[in-house]
C-alpha cells in the first residue's frame, strides 16, 4: 500500500541521518542490507537508493524473484545455483524497445558516408 511506502522511506531518511551521525566525516562506504524491498513501488525503491548513493551508502537485498524490475537497480546481481550452491551472476533482461532506441538514435547521430556504408554492408548480409 502507499501508507506502507511512505512510512518505509521515512523510516530510510531516519536511518540515513543516524548513519551520517556515526559515520561523522569517515570517508567510508556503509552496507545497508535491506529486506522487503520488493513490496515497495519501484519509484520509491529508487527514492532509497539515491539517497543512500549520495551518502556512501550500499544497498544489499535478497528476493525471491530473480525477474523483478527492483533488481535493475542493483549494480550486481546473484542468484544461489540450488545444484552447486555456488553464486551465478544475473544480467539484466534487455529492454527491447530501449535496445530500438539506442540504435536508431546511433544511427542518426552517425555521419552520412559511414551511414551509407553501414546500411550497404546490412544489404549484402
């Protein structure tokens, strides 16, 4: 629910002024691990970890779903292989239609003459 957000990112604000107290000016990074991060709209995921990167602060979750869009956030990503036990790294799925656009916005950007010989090398293929 929204009350629910709203109280877990006063709860965050509250925990980030108490770290910066501790921390005073150590020039240190915090690891912050979080849990129930997936309940939360991915907006206000997102509020949190921009507050805590502009404190020094790393954000450390587990969850249950390895598709979920609050994953996108994380700079690194595991999932616990249940045969070896071991860590796997997950990469992000790719955005189909943003992969769209970074290439049509590559290919307007690029001079004409090395358009051309782009577009004849697709030809031939």
């Amino acid at each position: 629910s929204s009350s629910h957000g709203m109280a877990y990112l006063i709860l965050c604000k509250f925990l980030l002024a108490f770290t910066r107290l501790l921390r005073g000016k150590a020039n240190v990074t915090i690891h912050w691990p979080i849990d129930e991060l997936g309940t939360l709209h991915h907006t206000n995921v997102k509020k949190i970890f921009d507050a805590c990167e502009n404190n020094n602060i790393s954000v450390l979750g587990a969850f249950p779903n390895p598709e979920s869009e609050v994953l996108s956030l994380f700079a690194n990503r595991y999932i616990i292989n249940k045969q070896t036990k071991k860590l796997q790294v997950v990469k992000p799925k790719a955005n189909p239609l943003a992969a769209r656009l970074s290439q049509r916005n590559t290919k307007t950007e690029m001079p004409t003459a090395e358009m051309t010989r782009a577009e004849t090398a697709k030809e031939h293929i």
